[in-house]
C-alpha cells in the first residue's frame, strides 16, 4: 500500500507564510486523500507494487492523476523549509547562464505561477544536457512524463493558498519565494546533470 509522506517539518513551521491550518488541510486531507484513491485503484492489481515514479510514466486517468499528485505534493513539500535562503555556487551559476539573472528567473517563475490558469504546477525543470525550462503542467501534470527533471515547484491549485490568500495567487506566490529550499533543488540540479 502506498503511504501519505511525513511532512519534512512541523506543521507550524512555515507560519507565518503558510498557517499551520493551511497544511493540516493541504497535507492531511488533500495529499492523503490521493494516498487513499490511489489505495483503492490500485488495490489487487499489479501496480500495487509498482513505485509511484513507474505509476507516473505508464498510466494515465484517474490512476495517473492521484499517483502523479501524491509525487508532486511530497516534491513540493521538500521546495519548502522554514529558513528560506538564496540560491548559491553551480546552480545559481545555471540560473543566470539560462535566464540572465536570478532575478529574471524569479519573475518568469512567477509569472508561469500566477498566469496558469485553473489548477496545476509551475516547474523549474532540466533537460537533457542541463538546460534549464520553466515549465507550467495543468491538474495534476508532471514534467517527468516529458523527459525532464524537476528541480523546483510552486504549487497553484486553490487548495494550496485559499485559507491564508483567499483568491490572491500573486501574494501566496510572494510568500512561496520566502520559503524556497535551495538545497533541496541543488540536490535535485547535481542529480539531474548525473
């Protein structure tokens, strides 16, 4: 059976950008709720012993859906930490070779954040050779289904920022930028340039 993955901090710890409230809700009801459908759509068949990365690049519809949000929702978690931080040493170097500046990366980023419309992800993603895309995948949209790799991500559905910014994406965007873990996505950045 699949499990619901701790999340990598105390439920107060991302106040005062993101309230305890919002993750009990984010994390422990809507993460969990695709931990249980995938539960139950995988229940007796081989894919329950599949990984959720096999699940993402070979199926499709509702199994894909839960599979590939369970997936993102965790990736996501792990974008975020208490401490906030800049980005530093090779992928800092990546970032303003393959946006110009920081800065500029920050302002695309967001704006693939705020612009994508309905329920989905924006991506920070590399390709093959190490180029780095910001990419935007509606509903439950992962860009290992293309090739690439994800370093960073903001997620934008409703859920993820209505408790704490009502309909104010933007402001939950700003808040996001405050929390970003760039440890995290310079681990994911040496794993994908191999």
């Amino acid at each position: 059976m699949f499990e619901l993955p701790a999340l990598p901090y105390s439920l107060d710890a991302l106040a005062p950008h993101f309230s305890r409230e919002t993750l009990e809700y984010h994390h422990g009801k809507h993460h969990a709720a695709y931990v249980a459908k995938l539960n139950e759509l995988t229940k007796g068949s081989p894919l329950e012993k599949a990984t959720i990365e096999e699940i993402i690049k070979k199926e499709s519809g509702a199994i894909f859906n839960n599979a590939a949000q369970i997936w993102n929702h965790t990736f996501f978690w792990n974008c975020l930490t208490p401490q906030g931080g800049m980005p530093g040493g090779d992928l800092l170097t990546a970032l303003n070779a393959n946006f110009d500046s920081f800065d500029n990366f920050k302002t695309q980023f967001s704006n693939a954040a705020a612009t994508l419309f309905g329920s989905g992800w924006a991506w920070l993603v590399a390709r093959p050779g190490g180029k780095l895309e910001i990419v935007q995948e509606s509903n439950a949209g992962n860009p290992m289904t293309k090739g690439a790799a994800p370093l960073l991500t903001c997620d934008v559905w409703e859920h993820a920022y209505y408790i704490d910014y009502r309909n104010a994406r933007p402001k939950y965007i700003e808040a996001f930028w405050k929390l970003a873990n760039w440890k995290w996505v310079e681990t994911q950045w040496r794993s994908a340039k191999g």
